[in-house]
C-alpha cells in the first residue's frame, strides 16, 4: 500500500520523514515514479495536472497540501466518490493574520503614499485617521479569515467580515450572501479576501464590485488571482477608486515578468507566500488523516465539492 507524493513546490523529504516515522508500512513515494500504480491508496499533492488522478485506479483518499483545493477539484476526471481532504489552518493561520495585518496597517498608515513622495523628495505630513474609524472587510470567514479579522479587531481596527453563510464574531461585524455584498463593500476602505476559488467567487473583484468600495479603497489579495480581474483592477488603479493593492496571487503564477502588476506603482507584489505548508507544521494532520482513512473513517476537512471548497 503506498502514498503518492506530488507537487511541483513542496520538498518531499520532510514528509517522507514524518510519514515514514509515523506509518512505517505506508511506502511514500515521489512522483514520477516507475512503481505499480494499483496499489496507490492515497495522494498528497499539491496542484496536480487536470487529469492526473485517473491513473490510481484504488485510491481511498485526495490530501491536499494546502488549504485550497481549487487546482484539484478543476479536474474533472477525479473519481466521485473518494474524499479530499484539504489543510486546515495547519499552521498557516497565524501566517496569514500576520500578512492581512502587515498590509491592513501599510495602507492605514499611508506607507504607500510616503513612499512615493519619498520618492520625490516630498515632505508633506498627510492627515491620520483613527484606526478604530478604519473599516476593514474580510471576505471570507473560515478558517484563515476569521483568525485574520480576530487579529485585526485585536490590534483596533473597525473590521467587518463577509461569508456565504452567516458568523458571529465577537467585535466583527457580520455579511453574508451577495445580498449583503454591497453593504459590506461600502465599509471597506481595506478589503482583504481570504475566499476560496469556486465557480462563485471567481472574478468577484471586478469593476461592478471594486465600485462598490470608498473611493480610493485599498486591496490585499491573499486568495487566488483568479477573484480579481486584473485589467479591471488596473483600471481602478489608474483613475483612483483604488489606492494600492498588495497582492500575493496572480491569475498566471509566476507573474509574468512584462505583466503591468509588476511595475504599477500602486501595486506590491509577493510570490504566493502569505500563508505557506510548513511540513512540521502540517504533518501531524495528514498523519492523523491516513490513520483514520486506514480505520475506515472519515479524513478531517473534507472538500464539499458541490460548493467547491
Ligand atoms: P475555509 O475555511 O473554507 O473558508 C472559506 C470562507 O469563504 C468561508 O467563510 C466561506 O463561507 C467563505 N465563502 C465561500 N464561498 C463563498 C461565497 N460564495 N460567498 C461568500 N463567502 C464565501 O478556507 P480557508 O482555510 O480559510 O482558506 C481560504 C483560502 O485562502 C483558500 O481557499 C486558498 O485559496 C487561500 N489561501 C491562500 C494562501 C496564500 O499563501 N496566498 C495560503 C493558504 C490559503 P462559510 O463560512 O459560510 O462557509
Ligand atoms: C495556498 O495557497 C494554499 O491554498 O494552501
């Protein structure tokens, strides 16, 4: 019985270890490989090529290396009734608060605009604003989102949270549903989205939404590039509805090197690193995931993939 590894990112070697020393009978194996592919119980993969799975023909269980599983749940060739299982939190919470922070508070503090007029040797003061009157709107709720807006309602901010179905949140401010989505926009001078990529949040940041914002609004993109429609979020970058965007997920990864993001001086570009697997981190809940697979229960955060996520 063996574990199929695969990710075009992830080193396998600590998970080699750590499943190695956790299910010495389980054999892990890299992929490619030339080993049978019958005896492939379950994989752990990150971004597997369209297609990829069907060649397991008694596989028990999907485990994503990440937390979001838009890449596996695109192929439509998966056999139906095997569960995934995606990360949850896994050490990636604390990571992403720290990244919705860093930006929620650049932008809060004009760091963006003292930037730029550093550039041209201005020394222009420009007016503060309580952090308790800053509205920052999280979209999504989960498990990242709301360990963000926790943080960001610790360190003052006026936060408000977006979800598919309703939360209560101490010091949040709650929306949910696309009945609720204008409302919550027009409260977000800071937008950060933490939503998953489903067919109904795809290009959820587009011109009809970005319009919704304050003017000269901000945006952290800490999700999937595919939410934001790139040429419309220029757009907005250039006749002002937007400030600045700090955006960690792009449409095409890596961004492209002549893609006008790069050079935009409104935008700050990181390479898909807000929240990272960290094997030590994330091990025990895969180890924990395949013992009760071989138990003949069920994985811990399995993908409903009706809804996608
Ligand atoms: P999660 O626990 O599944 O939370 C998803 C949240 O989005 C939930 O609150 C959900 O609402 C909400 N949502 C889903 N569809 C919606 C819709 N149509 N309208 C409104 N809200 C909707 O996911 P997570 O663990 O927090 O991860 C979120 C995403 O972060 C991942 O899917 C991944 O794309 C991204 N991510 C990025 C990085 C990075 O480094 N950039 C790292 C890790 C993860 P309900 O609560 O009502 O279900
Ligand atoms: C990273 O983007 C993840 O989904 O874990």
């Amino acid at each position: 019985m063996s574990l199929m590894f695969y990710s075009p990112i992830d080193d396998p070697d600590p998970w080699r270890e750590a499943l190695g020393a956790a299910l010495p009978d389980l054999e892990f194996r890299v992929w490619p490989d030339d080993g049978p592919l019958d005896n492939v119980r379950y994989t752990l993969v990150w971004k597997p090529p369209i297609g990829w799975h069907r060649q397991f023909p008694d596989l028990r269980a999907i485990l994503s290396l990440g937390a979001g599983v838009d890449a596996i749940v695109a192929d439509p060739d998966l056999p139906p009734e095997v569960p995934i299982a995606r990360l949850r939190d896994a050490g990636m919470a604390q990571q992403m608060a720290e990244y919705a922070l860093y930006g929620a508070l650049h932008f809060h503090r004009r760091m963006d605009e003292y930037a730029r007029q550093q550039g041209g040797s201005v020394w222009q003061p420009l007016a503060p604003k309580l952090i308790g009157e800053r509205g920052v709107g999280v979209m999504g709720l989960g498990v990242l989102g709301s360990a963000a807006a926790a943080m960001l309602a610790r360190t003052g901010f006026k936060v408000a949270g977006w979800s598919r179905t309703r939360h209560q949140l101490d010091g949040i401010a709650c929306w949910s549903g696309f009945e609720d989505l204008e409302r919550f926009l027009a409260g977000s001078e800071i937008l950060i989205n933490f939503l998953p990529l489903t067919p109904d949040t795809l290009g959820i940041l587009d011109a009809a939404t970005l319009v919704l914002l304050p003017r000269g609004a901000c945006i952290v993109n800490s999700a999937r590039g595919a939410h934001v429609v790139e040429a419309d979020l220029l757009a907005a970058l250039d006749n002002g509805q937007i400030r600045g965007a700090m955006l960690d997920v792009f449409a095409e990864e890596p961004l492209p090197a002549l893609h006008p993001l790069w050079r935009h001086p409104g935008v700050i570009v990181t390479p898909h690193v807000a929240a990272v697997t960290i094997a030590s981190e994330a091990a025990g809940q895969v180890i924990d995931n395949l013992r009760r697979l071989r138990r003949g229960e069920a994985p811990v955060g399995v993908v409903d993939r009706a809804a996608g996520y």
